[in-house]
C-alpha cells in the first residue's frame, strides 16, 4: 500500500499502532504505585518522543544515507522554533502556519550552511556545521536578542499584533496554540481504577505529522534518489568516476534532513510555545547523533526508538532523587539500605548522564548496530522466521 | 489502500471517539474538579521544586532544595519551626497546607530554559504539582512563569535578579520575592558615592545576556544620576572563562572604577584577572581604582577567595543578620545541615512558607485565589523586615543590603560584612519605571 512493499508497509502499520496507542504502552504502572515513576504517558513527555523522533528520522536521511556527519542540525531545530513563535506572535495562534513557515526558513537555512559546509567532506564537514551552529547559537543568545529574546528566549506576549486572531483571550491571557480551534493542550483522561490514560490533542497532532515524516522517510529510502545517496556513502570518489556530480544529491539530503529538524522545532514551538537559544547548543546537536547510533544508523525505525530511550532517560531517570530511592528500599535493613542508595544515587537524578553515557557504550561495544540490532539479536534467539524481526525492534520505546 | 486508512483513521478513533465518547464523565469525577489545575483532592499536597541540579548554577540549585526540604518540614509540623515561629501572619500551623500534608518532587533546570520547562510541565501534568518554584537563573525563572501562567499552577519565583522577571515579563501566576537589578543599583549607588566621591569614571563588563543588559543600565543610571561618568561598556560572553582580554583595555582607558556586573564563575573569574592584573594597585585621576560587584552571593565570595575583600556590592539577605527571623531560619538550617543558608535558600524557604501561608489565608488552592491573597500582603519575621508584595508587579518591596569583602574573615562563611541596611523607600520605583516597561500582567490563570 502506498507504494510500499510487504515489510515496508507492516512496519508503518506497527510504528502506527504503537504512535496510536502510545498513552496505553507508556503508563503501565496505576497511580500511586512505587512504579509510577516509571510512567512517561503524559502529554509533554509523549509529544516529545514523537517531535525528537521527526528529528532523527530526518537526521537519518542524512547520516544514515550519505554518511555525513553534521555535528550542527540543532541550529535547524532552532530555526524552526523561533520562526514559529514569529508566526505565534505575528499571525494567528493556529499551527499550520507556523510549523509551514518553520519548515522553509529551516530548509533556506539548511540550503546556506549546506552549500558551503558540503564543499568539504568527512570531519571537516563535520566541524564546519558544529561552527554554524555555535554561530547561530551565538547570535541567538546575544546579538540578536531582539529578534530572539537571548537568553530568556522568545516568548508570547499579550501584547503582540496577531493579525488574523485575538490578541488576547476572554479573560485576558495569552492565547494557546491551536489546530482550527482545536487547542494543542487539550486533554481527556481514561479511568480504570487506578490507572489513568491521557489523550493529548497535541500529542496526535504531532503523531500524525510523525507518521507522514516516517513515511517519506521510507520513500526516500527506497527511491532511487535514496539509493544514489548510498552510493556517495560507500564510494564517493567511485561515484565521480563515472561521471555523477554528486554534490546537488548530497545538497538535496541536506535541506530535507534540515527541513525535518525546521519541522520538529515547529512542532516543538506548537506545543509549547517558546524558542531558547540553547535549542541551537552543540550539546543538542551531539544529542541527536546519539539518538541515531543508540537506535542504529542507517535503519528506519532506529533512530526513533534512539530518541525515545534517550528522552525517557532524560525525563524519568533525571527526575528520581534519593528520597524515592530510601522509599524503595526501605525493606532493607537499615544499614544495607543506605549502602544500596549510595551505590545507586550516582546514576539517577543529576547523573543520568552517566547512565545514558554507559548505556551508550554498551550498545556501541556489543550492538555497533544500535537497538534496532539488539531487537534483531532477540528475534534470532527466539524466532525462526526472519521476517518478524522488526516487530520486535519496535517493542522497544514501550519500556 | 484501505488498511493504511484504517490506521490513520485508527489514530483519529483514540484521540476523538475514546477520548470524547468514552472518558470524558470519568475524567470529569475523577479530576474531582473545582476548576483548577491539579486541585488536590487526597490527604497531601504535591509541590514542584524546579532547582538547577547541574550546569553552572548547581551549586545554589544544591542549597534551595535543602532549603525547601526545610521549609516542608517545617510547614509539616516536623522540626523547630524555623521562620514560622517568627513570621507575622499566624494562619500557618504545623499541620501541612489547609490540613493537607505536604509533598513534593524535584527536578532539574540544568540552567537552560528548554529543560526547566520540559521539568515543570512534567512536574505539572504527571505528578500533580499545583505550585511550582525555584531556579537560579532568570532566563529560567521567565520561561518556567510563562509556562504557569499557561497551565493555571502558581509559579514562586527562587533566585532571579534580572528586572524583566518582574518587569516586561510578569505574569499573574508569577511571583517574585528576591530583589533585582534597580534595586541593587538604587542601592549602591549612594555608598558608593559615600566611599568613592561622586566623579568617578566607570568601566562596565557585563555578562552578554538579558541578566547583564538590565544590571548594566540600573548600575549605569544610578551611578550616573550622582554624577559619574560611564566611560566604556563592554559585553563578555557567557562561556567566557578568561577575562584577561578584556581587563587589558581597561588599563588603557581612564576609568577609576570596573564595575563587573557577572555573576556566578564568570564573577569569579573576572574578579580574580581583574586583582591579578594590579587594577586595585592603581592610581587614576590621582584616585585609588576600585572594583564593584553589584550583586554578591556567598558562594562567589568564596569562589574568588581573597580578592573580594573591601569589594562592595549588594544581596538579598546575610546570614549574619540580627532579626528574630534570620537567628530561627539560620539556627534550623545549620542545625540540620551544619553550615548557614545562602541568599538563594533563604529566598526559596521563605517563598514555599509564603505561598503556604497565601493559600492558609485564602482556603483554597486555587491560583486565582492565592494570587488575590498575596498581591499586597505586607508581612515581617522573614528576615528582611516589613516586607510588602506589590499588587502591580509581584514583586517584593523590602530593605537590601549592601556588603563588603571582609577583611579578616573568621570562617570560610563569613566572607561577606554588611555595610548599609538600604531602606526600602530607596529602592523602591514605580511599577511603570523605564527600566520595567512594557509588558503586562495579564489576569490569573485557574487552567483546567
């Protein structure tokens, strides 16, 4: 369907099931329970898993298909954002606009920095986007603070024109983005008993969007286009030989990976309406180069499963601090308890870090394919057949 | 063909159908809705404490959490009470908020206003928090009060200084107790025309940043309305870590007086090139040269080590102050931990007993509610003296002190000596002053 082949169209069918019924897989434990903090099926957590996995699947294109490292795509993401707060404060609050305008001024953006950054390859390719990026970080902070708000980053105000809405709300606050009247924050919540399930509009939204980008993404891949993209990958020089320019390609894969990051950061911008310069840090930029090899370069739902463990980790694990670790252990003697605590307390809270940087290691040393490898390694353990194995893969971000 | 609609549509089905068929009655019980965000319905209240964990400020993050651990327990019934003995409104206690224990979570800012956020917003949708405080960072503390605003959560603002907090970026679900850049220039500047004469040339490196810009001004135009001169106004990145670049034209100009308006390592850093280069040595205009730091913390004192000594600047609060309120907050606090509060957690203490107090009072949690019980609530006993919080702004009216370097510091906590108590008529200014303008309040947000 959609002219996709078998494999191709069973996985968009699993990435769709586990997008649609996300609030369920995420929120396993009820409320209340010691395990609740285990739980990620909330709307801001949920819209981010999506929103980073629209940046890494673009990312992907890039890295994954050509081999070009580029160490600055945070600075497109930023982009993106600050072009759909403008759109925030200058038109209307409603979405469409802003995340259309984010994903050009992020492609125009991309077109710039890739027509001089692509004139090199390998690490100087790579130092030279990290260089854009810091650049465009720089200028965001402080030179341009009025255009980006600097440091406090930019914001809506009561007071902004927005032409085609009403500047403020009945009760006099600021407006919230919406899709044609269909508020991005809205909510409802399912009871069982003690486990609650929550629907973010939002959160749909943005899945939606997610499942289209996934879909082109497996478009490109299997294209022609796609696959003259893997020949400047495997052999760049070979490829000049025989007569291809290859650098309109390498450009192409560039704008549309940067059009993805502007997409993300639009997305990012509707569901909270709000740019920060640090968006555009070099740490971001490093991040979604984890969330690619975490997940597995080069593969189609890797880098998703990538940034959702890593968003996971940044959101859940950050947030466990030692007095819910006394909590948990609390069975255990007195003594014993406190050396338990003290052994754990430097992976959690402020030292997640650490654990992502040990769960990174361990899947480059053992699955240099990412996870998407540790799901085939399983299948293979378990399955006979083949061709299950990225169900398995995509079981993965559920936790 | 089909079977691709079906799933789409299927995401469709669990937003709409599920959502608006199924669950809505449910979701309307069991909020148990009094027609605000997280309304606490159990026997405990949930409050979010949104403290840098890491990045440059973790330091102060590390003292407000202890602080706010503190404040619970004392807000709990547990402990010795610390300021609640001292405060001037006795609606408060001992038995949590309106009969609620009191709980909370923690979260890390990292100083970046992406992630303080993403915090607060899971603070507020997965754990319930209907109050959300702290930060060590103005850009931080603006991005976190919008995103209350936008929720319907009441935001107390921790450790801010910049004057848009409370100026072009208020909101009415946002309130501010720490004092901020006009306050400490309208400060200063009276000691140091006292100390230095009143025609002085001022040098100005200033952190790139809106905390800088708005410091730079308020020192500027205070120091100039007595007559000195502002002779070069310099912005130094953020990320700067040597500053000696940036002393050197200082040499070459013939300003008498640097004023160094960073904070945090970038103070430490500047201060301590700035003494290595002989700058405080020097005679200029046939006047001693001097440095000034507009606003101090304990933990930059002992971060630039001796360099500090005889160097004025303004704080918040000292430990070393007198009042009834300060002796209860700093015995509580050394008891437990072993070594006195900082400004940063003194502000944080008295913020979480604040807002306890302003829901006491109004016997609700609801923001609209809190926000009517605290916009001009004067009070005392928190260790500032009579302190006002004005309706227009939220922004607190109090005394602010002006400090020194010591010279003979007796501890590794004493650092600072006060010098002036600057009375609060001083330092106060119209809530349309220039240097706030623009920006508007807007009405409380209840949210959901």
């Amino acid at each position: 369907m959609f002219g996709l082949d078998k494999k191709d169209a069973s996985l968009l069918l699993i990435v769709a099931v586990l997008v649609a019924f996300a609030p369920f897989f995420l929120n396993p434990f009820p409320e209340g329970s010691a395990m609740a903090q285990f739980n990620a099926g909330y709307p801001d957590l949920m819209q981010r898993f999506v929103i980073f996995g629209i940046f890494a699947i673009g990312f992907n294109i890039l890295f994954g298909l050509t081999g070009y490292l580029s160490f600055g795509h945070a600075a497109f993401l930023g982009v993106g954002s600050y072009a759909a707060v403008w759109m925030f404060k200058l038109l209307s609050m409603n979405v469409v606009p802003a995340i259309v305008l984010a994903v050009i001024t992020a492609g125009v953006f991309a077109l710039i920095i890739g027509y001089v950054s692509l004139r090199r390859s390998g690490i100087y390719f790579s130092i030279l986007t990290l260089a854009f990026a810091q650049m465009s970080f720089a200028l965001a902070y402080s030179v341009l603070t009025p255009i980006t708000g600097g440091e406090t980053g930019l914001q809506l105000a009561l007071d902004d024109p927005r032409i085609f809405g009403a500047a403020t709300t009945a009760e006099g606050n600021i407006p919230v983005p919406g899709f044609f009247g269909l508020e991005m924050r809205d909510s409802t919540e399912l009871v069982f008993g003690n486990w609650v399930f929550t629907f973010n509009v939002g959160y749909y939204f943005a899945a939606i969007i997610m499942l289209i980008s996934f879909y082109l993404s497996i478009r490109i891949f299997r294209s022609p286009f796609g696959m003259m993209l893997r020949a400047i990958k495997s052999n760049q020089q070979r490829l000049n030989y025989t007569g291809l320019n290859p650098r309109p390609y390498t450009l192409a894969a560039f704008v549309i990976s940067g059009m993805y990051a502007g997409l993300a950061g639009g997305l990012m911008a509707s569901m909270d309406p709000l740019a920060g310069a640090e968006r555009m840090f070099w740490t971001a930029s490093g991040e979604v180069v984890l969330m690619t090899i975490l997940g597995g370069v080069g593969t189609l739902i890797g880098p998703v499963l990538g940034a959702g463990l890593i968003k996971y980790m940044e959101n859940i694990i950050s947030k466990i601090n030692s007095d819910i670790l006394h909590s948990w252990f609390a069975f255990l003697p007195d003594g014993l308890e406190d050396v338990v605590v003290t052994l754990i307390y430097p992976f959690i809270g402020k030292g997640w870090h650490l654990t992502l940087g040990i769960v990174f290691m361990l899947v480059v040393i053992f699955l240099p394919g990412g996870l998407v490898q540790g799901g085939q390694k399983i299948a293979a353990l378990f399955g006979r057949k083949k061709a299950k194995e990225p169900k398995n893969a995509t079981t993965e971000p559920a936790e | 063909m089909s079977k691709g609609n079906l799933t789409r549509r299927g995401v469709l089905k669990t937003g709409a159908v599920a959502g608006a068929g199924l669950a809505l009655p449910t979701y309307l019980s069991a909020a148990g809705h009094e027609g605000f965000t997280n309304a606490p319905t159990g026997s405990t209240v949930t409050l979010g404490f949104n403290v840098p964990q890491s990045g440059p400020y973790a330091d102060e993050g590390a003292d407000e959490l202890r602080a706010y651990e503190l404040a619970v327990e004392h807000l709990n019934g547990e402990g010795d009470g610390g300021m609640l003995n001292t405060f001037s409104s006795k609606a408060l206690d001992g038995t949590g908020i309106l009969g609620k224990k009191v709980e909370y979570v923690t979260g890390d800012t990292q100083t970046k206003s992406d992630a303080a956020r993403a915090s607060a917003k899971s603070m507020i949708e997965k754990d319930g928090a209907v109050m959300i405080t702290g930060g060590s960072s103005s850009g931080v503390a603006v991005a976190v009060q919008a995103l209350c605003q936008e929720a319907g959560v009441i935001f107390m603002a921790g450790l801010t200084h910049s004057n848009d907090t409370t100026g072009k970026d208020k909101r009415a679900n946002g309130f501010r107790h720490f004092f901020n850049s006009y306050m400490s220039g309208a400060a200063l500047a009276p000691v140091l025309a006292a100390n230095y004469g009143t025609d002085r040339k001022a040098y100005h490196l200033t952190a790139d940043y809106n905390w800088g810009y708005t410091t730079e001004e308020a020192v500027k135009s205070s120091t100039e309305a007595m007559g000195w001169e502002t002779v070069g106004t310099v912005l130094t990145p953020l990320t700067q870590t040597d500053f000696s670049s940036y002393i050197t034209p200082v040499l070459q100009s013939d300003a008498d007086v640097l004023v160094l308006n960073h904070y945090g390592g970038n103070m430490v850093n500047s201060l301590t090139n700035a003494v290595q280069f002989g700058l405080r040595d020097r005679i200029v205009n046939g006047k001693q040269f001097e440095i000034v730091v507009p606003l101090y913390s304990r933990l930059m004192a002992k971060g630039a080590g001796a360099n500090v000594k005889g160097i004025f600047g303004s704080t918040n609060w000292h430990w070393s102050l007198q009042d009834e309120g300060s002796k209860a907050f700093v015995q509580s606090f050394g008891t437990k931990y072993g070594f006195p509060p900082s400004q940063a957690a003194h502000t944080c203490y008295v913020q979480a007993l604040l807002y306890a107090d302003a829901v006491q009072r109004a016997g609700s949690f609801a923001p609209c509610a809190v926000v009517e019980a605290l916009e001009g609530f004067e009070f005392d006993g928190m260790g500032n003296g009579p302190t006002l919080y004005r309706a227009e702004d939220h922004q607190c009216f109090k005394d602010v002190l002006v400090v020194k370097g010591k010279e003979n510091p007796s501890s590794e906590f004493d650092l600072l000596e006060i010098v002036e108590v600057t009375p609060v008529d001083q330092v106060t200014y119209a809530p349309d002053h220039p240097q706030f303008a623009g920006g508007a309040l807007g009405t409380c947000n209840n949210g959901a």
